[in-house]
C-alpha cells in the first residue's frame, strides 16, 4: 500500500498554528521521547492551574493503575471559568446554543460560572458529596454542560447517559454507578419533535429499582405533561432559586474521578470506563490546542452529544479550558432540511468544524439528491479547520469534506481515539501534518502509538496488525468502575507486553509510516460512530423470551453508517416468511430499542431453523459476515448439520 496523494499545510498554516511544520511536530516528539514524564509535567503545568501544584509526575508502581500528579490538587471548573473570568474573558461568549428551532441564545464566561455555581450550590444543598455519582440524562443543553461542570466543581463524579438510550440502559447504568441523583429534562426537541426523557426516568427508577438515587433534577425544557414522584422529583428552575452565583471549589486530588462514561466492550453489559481530573483535564485541553489549534478568536463546533466522549473532551471540557467560544447545539443534521450544518457554519462564522464520517456521508447523499441543500448554497468561507471522529473516514467521503466544505483550502483532522483515552491519540496537527484521505496519520506528541503482533512485538510497516499504546499517558482510563480485574483483563493482556490494547487493528505505510486504522479486532461494531457490543445485542434479542430461542448479531458495511448490525435469529416456532416474517422483525426491533435503545435495531433480520455452527458447538461468525455481506460462501460448510439454512439465512427482513 503507497500513499501517493498528499495534502501539504499551505505556509500561512505552518506558520500560524500553535505546532509549526513538521520540524514543530518533530521536536515535541522527540522532547517526549527523551523524558517522557518531563514532558507531560511541563504541558501540566503550563496548561493547568493547580491549588497544590504537583511534584510527582508518574507513579507506575501499580501498573497498570497508573496514577498521573498524583499529590497535585485543582478543579476543573476552577480551570474552565473561574481562570478565564480572573483573565479578563467575563464578557467573552463561552457558549453559543443554538435550539432545535433555530433560536440562539449566548451565555458568556461570567454568565456560565455563575450557573455553574448555583447548581453546584444545590447539588451540595441537596446533600451531593465529593465522590458521589451523578446520572446526567439531559438534551444537548447550556444545562447539560453547566450540570457536568457543576458536578466537576463540587468533585461528585458525573455520569453522562445518552438520550437515546432505553430506560434498561438508564437503569443499568444507575445501579452499577450507584447514583445518589439523576439530573434530566422533561424532554427533548430534537428534529422538531418533543421527545421523553423524564417518563425514560420514571420507567428506569420504578419499582425501587435503583434504591441509591435519591433525586431526579427536571430541567424544564419543552413544558410538556409528565409525571411527578413527590419527594424525589424537583424542579431545577426551583432548586436554583435563591442559590448563590459564587461558589467555592472543592479542590480535589488529580486522580479523582470526573467522570465515569459508559461503553461497549466486547462481553456483558457496558463498562463504567473511570477518567481522572488532572491526567483528563490535561490532554482534553492540549488537543484542544494542537489538534484544534484553538485560537481566542475561533468559533469551534464539535457536533457531537454531550452523551458520547467526544462531547466530554471537546464540549463540556476542552475548549472551556481554553478560553473558546463554542456552539452547542439542540437538533439534528437534517431538520428542518439537509442544509442546517451548512446553514448554521454561515450563520456563527463557524471557524473550526468537529464531525463524524456518517453524518458527512448522509448530507453528501442528501446534497446530491436535491439541490437545494447542497453545501455550495450557503457561504463556508468562515472555516478554517475540518475534523472527523469516531469511525474510519472512507477517502471519497474525505475529499467531498475537503472539496465541498472546506473549499479545498481546509485541512481535515482525522482523529482517532476512544473513551478510554480521554482524547485524541492519533491525528494530524493541522499545521505540521501533510494529510493522506482515510489515514489518522501519525501520533500525537508523547502518545507511543505501535502495531504489534499476538505476542506483542512490533510489526513492520506495511503489515496490519494490532493497535497498542506502549507508554502510559495522562488521559487514559483508570479502571473499569468496580470491575479492576475487567480492566486488567480488557486492556493490559498479559501477553502484550504491558502495552495498552485498544481494541482495533491497523496498518502503517510501509513508506510515509502513516496509520489507517483497519476496525475493531473485537466484537464490537461501530454504527454512526456509536459503539455496540454484538453480544449486548445478542442479549436483547434473546430476552425477547416469548419469540427467540437463539440470536447471533454481526456487523456489515454500509455506505452511510459505516458498519450495519445484521442479526440472524432462531425462533421458538417455525420459521416465518413473507408478511409474517416482517411483523416478527419489527416486533424485534422494538424489543432491542427497549432493552438498549433505538441505536441498536438491527437494520437486517434473517430467520434459520437453526444457526451454522462447528462441530464443537461455536456459531460460525466468519460465515456469518459472509452471508450478512451477501457474499458467496468460500468457507468449508461441510460440517454444517444443515446446509440448507444457508439459504434460509439468505434473506434479511
Ligand atoms: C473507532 C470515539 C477510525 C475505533 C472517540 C475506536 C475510529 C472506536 C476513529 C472508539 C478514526 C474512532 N478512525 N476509527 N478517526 N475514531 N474510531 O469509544 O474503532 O465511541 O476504537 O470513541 O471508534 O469509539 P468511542
């Protein structure tokens, strides 16, 4: 594999940005490679304000509980408002919201520290303590990012579920956090729609279900109908009432925990994935800077939920830390039309443009399937910076981005990284790295990116293998919450050497050494850039214990959503077809967006008398994807006990 097409920075960006030129690129990984800790502590340092400033940068003895300024002492929030307010940036925008109907509303750095401290002054009333859990089930909202940074504030430990998730997830996820408050809407507009979240609530902490959650905070955001628990239910607008706008940080240890974030692994339920305060705060504010190159005077939009990681780092955290203004945003991609990112670039003056693959894969169909919305209505010339996330950018999907949004003069960082990491970890630096379409590039300084084989040693370039980071970093995951052992297991296999495992495999360039990340060499999907267990799905569907007796689920390419959940399921009675067979899949479908939520409906159903499966008794996944790709069986099928279910299998409803 050569990678012939290059994109170099144009001088004006190599002189500009925060890392100049590829020499700028080249020192900072060399400073990192000569003392790693030394490097770290610097950026520590200069990037954070400490109460305590630390003298101790790494403490591996523990390994792989790495713990990172482990005597420093901070608050984030301190971090995010307070310093930038102490700065002079009071009256600067921090937050422009744009509502799902298109109103705007500013809040600046004095405003949003206020807020920030009138909730964090309630949760307190409210009995909420350093190191307790906090469910954060809100809409993209001012609220949402004022409930995180007021978490952060008062060192309670905030959970953020995404809105899309079932009352099951909600519950699941308030039970193993054990969480003393959920902090909700009473719903969501997204779309044009009012969508539920306090009735999700209502069905998640029924029955007792979750006997630690003492509070549900409701933001009124829509004013619709919903029930009320007296004694648990509170208003928010009237727990703030009467709250004092200043309120003193808790200063906490670097590595206590801001925050748990549920994700998908590869077995069970999802996993609490535990982030530090100091370690986290400072690697979501130096991408920030390297990878964004955030300037005071740039308008950044990250697209992303605040329920996901990347609306964490580069929402709620990130350009907070910094001094930015950025814009938080309530709606969809396509309501009112296809053309509301474009719409809305123009409108802020948007200067960098944070996205995933799949929605530029939706609005290039939909710009060239009606005129109307395509990119070229609307003036881009704001930008300056384009980004992606959370899935493999394909190189036609690239060039479109480059060419239709950033008229051929933005660069584009692709950025990998993971929950677990805390923030990027392999990405160009706009203004050093010559890009390549459908490579992340190269690594970010002082992150020890390698492809290794089983064994873990290194493999030579050209030849794919398996994603490890040798060397601890400060924004990493601590631990699985409750679940050290998992954490071991999941990502510090024995055999690797001590290496961090990601869970992806890639390539490097046997010339320019560049990484393109080949998926995940576990079973989990990536769907829109929403991470999935197939097993959770496996789990939902045989849950549906009226209709199926055996479910197995596996991922397939899809032009838009980059991987599709395909399940093949046995049910408890004759295999249906015709109408019958897609009434059955709906009721399906329905069932998985109960039990997780909508994002995790199969898109094909396909019914078998029986599953392919070796004569040991393991499902035969390998052919599986085959038959999900619609591709002819290669594999050795003699084995099958029923050879015929390949073609029942060979029909998706
Ligand atoms: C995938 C999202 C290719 C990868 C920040 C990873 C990517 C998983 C990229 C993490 C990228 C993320 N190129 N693949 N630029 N970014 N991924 O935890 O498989 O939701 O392991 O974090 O998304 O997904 P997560």
């Amino acid at each position: 594999m050569t990678q012939s097409k290059q994109y170099l920075p144009s001088p004006d960006w190599q002189a500009q940005a925060h890392v100049k030129g590829m020499a700028g690129y080249q020192a900072l990984v060399a400073e990192a490679e000569a003392d790693h800790e030394a490097f770290w502590a610097r950026l520590a340092r200069e990037l954070i304000s400490w109460q305590t400033p630390f003298t101790k940068t790494l403490n591996d003895s523990d390994a792989p509980f790495y713990k990172w300024f482990e005597d420093g002492r901070l608050n984030v929030s301190y971090n995010c408002l307070d310093r930038n307010v102490e700065r002079g940036l009071g009256d600067k925008v921090a937050i422009i919201f744009e509502a799902d109907d298109g109103t705007v509303t500013q809040v600046s750095y004095s405003e949003l520290l206020a807020k920030v401290a009138q909730l964090a002054n309630a949760l307190k009333a409210r009995g909420v303590k350093k190191g307790d859990r906090v469910v954060i089930y809100m809409p993209m909202s001012v609220e949402g990012v004022v409930a995180m940074q007021a978490c952060a504030r008062i060192g309670a430990t905030h959970s953020v579920v995404f809105g899309g998730f079932s009352a099951q997830s909600l519950r699941d996820r308030v039970q193993d956090a054990g969480a003393v408050m959920v902090i909700t809407a009473d719903e969501q507009q997204r779309g044009g729609k009012a969508l539920p979240l306090k009735a999700i609530v209502d069905e998640a902490l029924a029955d007792n279900s979750c006997p630690s959650c003492k509070d549900v905070v409701v933001y009124k955001r829509t004013g619709g109908a919903i029930a009320w628990v007296a004694g648990r239910d509170l208003w928010l607008h009237e727990l703030l009432a009467g709250q004092s706008t200043t309120c003193e940080p808790e200063w906490v240890e670097a590595e206590h925990p801001l925050f748990l974030l549920y994700t998908s692994g590869s077995t069970g339920k999802p996993k609490g994935v535990q982030h530090s305060t100091g370690g986290y705060l400072l690697h979501a504010a130096l991408t920030t800077k390297w990878t964004f190159d955030l300037k005071p005077e740039d308008v950044f939009w990250c697209t992303a939920d605040i329920g996901w990681v990347t609306g964490h780092t580069y929402i709620a955290y990130g350009p907070l830390a910094l001094g930015g203004t950025e814009i938080v945003f309530e709606g969809v991609p396509t309501y009112p039309d296809a053309g509301r990112f474009w719409q809305m670039i123009e409108k802020h003056k948007v200067t960098i443009f944070y996205t995933a693959p799949t929605a530029i894969r939706a609005l290039i169909k939909a710009a060239e399937s009606n005129e109307a919305v395509h990119p070229k209505r609307y003036d881009l010339s704001s930008l300056r910076l384009l980004g992606s996330v959370g899935e493999p950018i394909n190189p036609a999907a690239w060039e479109w981005y480059h060419a239709n949004i950033g008229g051929g003069r933005c660069p584009i960082v692709d950025t990998f990284w993971q929950t677990e990491t805390g923030g990027h970890m392999i990405t160009p630096l706009p203004g050093a790295t010559p890009l390549v379409p459908g490579s992340c590039t190269l690594p970010f300084p002082g992150i020890s990116a390698a492809i290794v084989d089983e064994t873990g040693n290194d493999v030579p370039n050209g030849q794919g293998g398996i994603l490890v980071v040798k060397k601890p970093w400060p924004s990493m995951i601590r631990t699985i919450w409750g679940d050290s052992e998992r954490f071991k297991k999941s990502y510090y296999p024995p055999e690797l050497k001590g290496y961090y495992l990601a869970g992806d495999g890639a390539i490097r360039d046997a010339e320019t050494g560049y990484f393109t990340i080949t998926g995940r060499i576990d079973d989990v999907l990536n769907v829109s850039g929403h991470r999935m267990g197939t097993m959770e799905i496996e789990s939902a569907l045989v849950s549906c214990t009226e209709l199926v007796a055996e479910a197995a689920v596996v991922g397939r390419p899809d032009d838009t959503t980059g991987e599709a959940i395909c399940a093949f399921v046995v049910l408890k009675r004759p295999r249906p077809s015709g109408e019958e067979a897609k009434a059955i899949a709906k009721q399906l479908r329905d069932h998985v967006a109960k039990e997780i939520g909508p994002i995790a409906k199969p898109k094909d159903i396909r019914f078998g008398d029986n599953l392919p499966k070796t004569r040991s008794g393991k499902i035969m996944r390998r052919l599986l994807r085959a038959v999900a790709k619609g591709e002819a069986v290669t594999q050795d099928t003699s084995t099958l006990e029923n050879p015929a279910i390949l073609e029942q299998l060979g029909q998706a409803y």
